[in-house]
C-alpha cells in the first residue's frame, strides 16, 4: 500500500486510503473518539497501514502538532482493541514495534495530563473538505472540549464556523480572493486564518470583544504563518471602536465582505451588534455581511431577525445545503442543531447580492 502516492486530484483513491484518511482527519480534529469511524479490520492488520498511521498520525517525535496524549490514549486505546480483534494467523498478523511504542508514549504521557482542565488550550487542525494529498489545513490552538458558558466561547472553534468556512472553501472563493475581510466575533480565528492561508484575501481584520482571546488569536496568526495578511484587534460591540479600529491598524481598511459565525448567541448583545452593525454600513453602504450560526433557539433567531428589520437592514437566507455528518470529509461540525448563513445588507444601497455568494442560491 502507498497511500501518500495516489492521494492527489487526478488519481482514483481507493476505499482503504479513504477509510485511513478519514481516520487522521477527524483524529487531529480532535472529534469524539465515540464518533469516528475506525478503518476496517482487514485493514488495519496490513503492516503498510500500521505504518502509514504511525508516521502521520502517532509519532510524537516527527509530527509537529497532535492532539493531547489523553485523548491519543483514548484513540489508540481502541484501535489496538480492534487490531487485536483482527489478528488470525499469529505467524502473519502483528502490531507493529512502531505503533505499540507510540501507544506506550501516550499511555506515559496521559497519565501525567489526567487531571488537565477542559479548558487546556492545544493543537486542532482542521483539513478542509476536498480529497487530495496535502489538502489544506489549519491549525488552531483552543480548547476544545470547552463548553459553551462562563463568557469562553471564544476560546473553541463551534459549528458554524466550520460550515462557514466549508461554504467559502467549496463555493464561496470568489467572495473572498483578493478582498479585504473583517470578522466580527472571531474567537481564536478560524475562519480569518483560513481566508488569508488559503482563499487568497488580500487583508484579513479579525476582531473579538475580548482581549485575552485576540491574544491568544495572534499565537494562531504566527503558527499559521500568515501575519503578513491576518491581523487582529479588539472591538466592542456598540462603541465608537468602529471608527478606532480602522485607524489602528497596519493599514488604512475599507472591508469589502464582513463576516461572523455563531455571534448569535445571547439576545441581550443584538443591540450592540445592531450598532455596530449601522455603523460599518454607515461608513460602508456597499457593504455585504454574512453570518453564520446554529439555529439552538428560534426565539433567539426571530430577536435577530426583528432586530434587523427595525433597523431596516436586508436579510436574505442562503439555500446552502447542509452535508450529513457521515459524509463530511474536512471541517467537521455536527449538524444536530440546523446552521443558516444570513446575507446582511444596507438599507441604503439598492444592490443585489454577489452572483457568486452561491450561484444564486437565496432564500
């Protein structure tokens, strides 16, 4: 098996490739080990498979940015519970040196972070949705197993994010190459990092309310290496830092596409979003915003939607579909909660939406 070999966008990839690179995507995402689907025992028996998951998903010494050894144990664990279901023939089937020394490596190394806290921020990377070898990735260093109270939802990437992004990645290039972008509610950067790595914006403004988080955003920013496009600073919603955070920056910003993933979370914050956003269309009539966010609550929704409409902003719904779990294969997100993509516009301009938003594709 050479399975880095034929992993490019001409090749045919076969099942087995396929079942092994999902595996180490969703692994160094860091999903719930309950909900990975492990590669078939047949295949993971083969010496060449052992050997292709050692080298790109367990060897702690070579790979730069893996999960926690906790949650390494946790995957291990139960991949050698079915490679041990799997070997027949003792004379033929073994678990390779390799693996069984990584997996002690991590069992050492669990031992020691049992007692981390759900909040312990360490490497994600995210693989973005295409089959092809070397496929794009970012890596965010979170905490993500945090859960959403206490005021540290910024600290994790959350759903919608991750389908926003899969919408710009698959469909919504054009929307972002060679344009300046602002985010607002950033968090740790998922989406900024991922318009200035690998969709080619010209310059990336993200913000969040918090200055703890835009710290630990420009450690993302450096691991990512993409300082030059992406830069950060601290807005608060319902300020005048509409104005400061234009003038603050390395560079004059005139945004072209504002973007947002789950900012709407609490009701109470919309009309601090609401100034924040009349200002920006104030200073930016052609203005477009897109917001992306998991639908938890149709009261919250209908406060949004209300709240626009005061304000006399258009509101349009992408028709995006959503793609069940099962046959996601790059920036999983769970799709229990249904996630809509909300097209904002200036009650001031008389424009229609950019064409390639989705090939027209609006609600």
């Amino acid at each position: 098996m050479s399975f880095e070999n034929h992993m490019d966008s001409s090749a045919a990839i076969t099942d087995g490739q396929l079942q092994l690179e999902m595996f180490k995507r969703r692994y160094l995402q860091m999903e719930d080990p309950h909900e990975i689907t492990f590669p078939s025992k047949e295949l993971i028996k083969l010496p060449a498979a052992q050997r292709w998951m050692v080298e790109t998903m367990f060897d702690r010494r070579s790979i730069k940015y893996l999960p926690t050894a906790r949650y390494a144990f946790r995957v291990m664990k139960k991949l050698l519970s079915i490679l041990e279901e799997a070997m027949e023939d003792p004379e033929e089937d073994e678990i390779s040196d390799d693996l069984t020394a990584c997996f002690t490596e991590v069992l050492t190394k669990a031992d020691q972070d049992e007692m981390a806290s759900i909040q312990e921020h360490c490497p994600v990377t995210y693989t973005a949705p295409v089959l092809e070898k070397n496929a794009a990735t970012v890596t965010i260093i979170e905490a993500p197993f945090l859960l959403a109270c206490g005021g540290q939802t910024g600290n994790r990437t959350w759903a919608a994010a991750l389908y926003l992004g899969t919408f710009l990645f698959n469909s919504g290039r054009q929307l972002i190459e060679n344009q300046t972008i602002m985010e607002l509610g950033s968090g740790l950067g998922f989406v900024s990092i991922l318009c200035g790595k690998h969709l080619h914006a010209k310059h990336v403004l993200m913000t969040d309310g918090s200055a703890a988080v835009m710290a630990l955003a420009q450690d993302n920013i450096a691991l990512n290496g993409v300082h030059e496009v992406v830069e950060s600073n601290v807005l608060l919603w319902g300020t005048a830092g509409v104005d400061d955070i234009f003038k603050s920056g390395r560079q004059a910003v005139q945004p072209d596409l504002v973007l947002g993933a789950d900012i709407l979370y609490e009701p109470e914050d919309f009309p601090a979003l609401m100034s924040t956003l009349k200002d920006l269309f104030t200073r930016f009539p052609k203005l477009q915003i897109l917001i992306s966010n998991v639908i938890r609550s149709e009261s919250t929704l209908e406060s949004f939607l209300d709240a626009c409409s005061s304000n006399s902003f258009r509101v349009q719904r992408l028709a995006i579909p959503i793609i069940p779990e099962k046959e996601q294969i790059g920036f999983f997100h769970s799709t229990f909660d249904p996630i809509h993509i909300y097209l904002i516009t200036s009650p001031q301009e008389e424009h229609q939406p950019d064409e390639s938003i989705h090939d027209g594709a609006i609600e």
